[in-house]
C-alpha cells in the first residue's frame, strides 16, 4: 500500500514539475515572441432591416414674436441597405496566445449608398486568443466590445436674427466659445444662421468573432474576419448643432447627449404608427477583411 501510494506521489510531483518547467518555457517564448501589427481593415454589417419611414415633430418658439412653430422632419429607410465599415485606425498587441486590439473607423462620405448621413463613426476594443495553425497562420477567436454612433439630418430651423427656445434650448442671434488655458483665454463670437436637427443613433454593442490571420512571423498581414454584432445598448434620438454664418458646426449639446423621442412635445411615428424609441436595430452578421504590417517588438 506504502509503495502505491510512494509512486502516486511521484507521479504527481513529476507532473507538477514538468508543468512548471512548461508554464517557464511559454512564458520565456512569449516574452520573446511579442508583435505591433498595425492594419486597415473594411467589411460589412449585414444589420436586421426594417424598412419604412420614420418622421419626427416638434413645437418651438420665437421670443420675437412669442409664435409657437412646428418642425417636422421624415428618415425615408435610413438603414435600408447593409452599412459598409472602414477601419481608419487599428492597432493589435500580439503575444504568443493572445491579443489586444483598439480600433477606429467609421462609414466613409464618399459611399454613396450613405451620402446623407451627418456622420457615422465607431470606437472598440478587444481581446482574442490565438492558435498557430503552422505554415497555414493563426486562427484567433474572441470578442470586441463596440460603441457606434450614427447619424443623419432630419432637416433645420433658421434662426438667424431671432431668439428661440427648441426642446428646452435657447439659441439667439449670436453665440460666443471661449477658447484658451490657464495662460490665455480668447472668446470668439459668431453670427447664428441655423439649428441642424439631426437623428442619432448611439449604440454599445459586443460581438464575439473569428479570424483567420497570417503568421506572426510575417511582416505582411493579412485577416478575414467573422463577427456577429449583439447591441447591449440601442438608444435614438434627436441631436441639435447650431451653425454660424459661415456654415461652420458648433456643438449646441455634449455629442452623446440624446433628446429622447419619448420627450413632452415630440411626436414619432414609423409607417404612420406612433414610437417612443428607435425602431431601427444595428445588430448582426459583420464579415471583413485586413491587411497590414507586422514589426517585432525586442
């Protein structure tokens, strides 16, 4: 019994030993075998469409004249077609079994299929572990956390040489930005000429993906990709900027600050029934692909 329970022993010491010895090796090897890869990437967002229009009212009012105005502004399919993603900035901090990646990028102005979007542009970040597949590259799988910000003109109120009060707002007929530091302060003044009454739309959003990706050990990158986008987030709202003379934007509210169509005074209706929130869902199949450099880190 003494001798069975001798050899037990052993073989868990040795198992521990060589475990220890190859937790020491991987950690070396990693040590040794750290990358940059910096790419740029594009692909699609097949989103969940929903096509039909949505249109947006409100009253706002002149403290000219103390006349009480109605805006509205209709979205005719907004999301009607898959939205077309362009990485602008991607950086990936590769190890022997993992990565960390941070990207930038947005829907680009010059795509037609988009043309009448204010702006559109998104932010994430993630992790993913890594499998050699030899001479073949990696396979990596994992998953990025995402927020997305969309948005597009419903249309404007010209407020030039007048005082009004939109959704809780006053705009007159000029406004000042002070800009400077501790050492110096300018204060610009403008001429307003119109507020721009946009629908956004802010959405954080996790999606697990894989990928297929070139050797480390090649200074040419390569990745196609495969993600599913799961909104955890999904907020739509209505978002002003006010315009001076010269055509120029100046922030009228904090960027991610929403007017909830849910708000007292606005009315929202999608295919002629009414809505207190966005009816538009950006989730589902993103596939893309990547190209880029690879450098070593020493």
């Amino acid at each position: 019994m003494r001798t069975k329970y001798g050899w037990m022993l052993l073989l868990c010491l040795a198992s521990t030993l060589y475990l220890h010895a190859q937790t020491k090796t991987d950690s070396v090897r990693q040590k040794k075998d750290r990358h940059v890869i910096l790419s740029w990437s594009t692909g699609l967002l097949f989103i969940h469409k929903k096509p039909g229009e949505l249109t947006i009212g409100f009253p706002y009012y002149s403290y000219n004249s103390t006349a009480t105005f109605q805006f509205k502004g209709t979205l005719g399919n907004p999301f009607s077609q898959d939205l077309l993603l362009h990485d602008v900035f991607n950086i990936e901090f590769l190890s022997l079994h993992h990565s960390i990646d941070i990207h930038i990028g947005g829907i680009p102005n010059d795509d037609h299929r988009h043309s009448t979007y204010s702006y559109a542009y998104y932010i994430a970040g993630g992790y993913a572990h890594c499998f050699s597949l030899g001479k073949w590259g990696m396979f990596k799988t994992g998953a990025d956390l995402e927020f997305y910000q969309f948005s597009r003109g419903l249309g404007s109120i010209d407020n030039r040489n007048t005082d009004l009060s939109v959704l809780g707002y006053d705009s007159g007929p000029t406004f000042s930005i002070t800009y400077g530091s501790n050492h110096a302060t300018v204060i610009h003044y403008y001429t307003t000429d119109r507020l721009a009454v946009d629908f956004t739309q802010n959405v954080l959003a996790f999606s697990p993906s894989i990928r297929l990706t070139s050797s480390r050990h090649q200074w040419f990158y390569w990745s196609v990709q495969a993600a599913w986008f799961l909104p955890l987030v999904d907020q739509g709202g209505l978002h002003l900027t006010q315009l001076d003379s010269a055509g120029d934007h100046h922030s009228f509210q904090n960027r991610f600050e929403l007017i909830g169509m849910d708000q007292p005074g606005i009315t929202a209706t999608f295919n002629g029934r009414p809505v207190t929130r966005s009816p538009y869902s950006l989730g589902g199949l993103y596939l893309g692909a990547a190209v880029g450099i690879c450098f070593q880190r020493r």
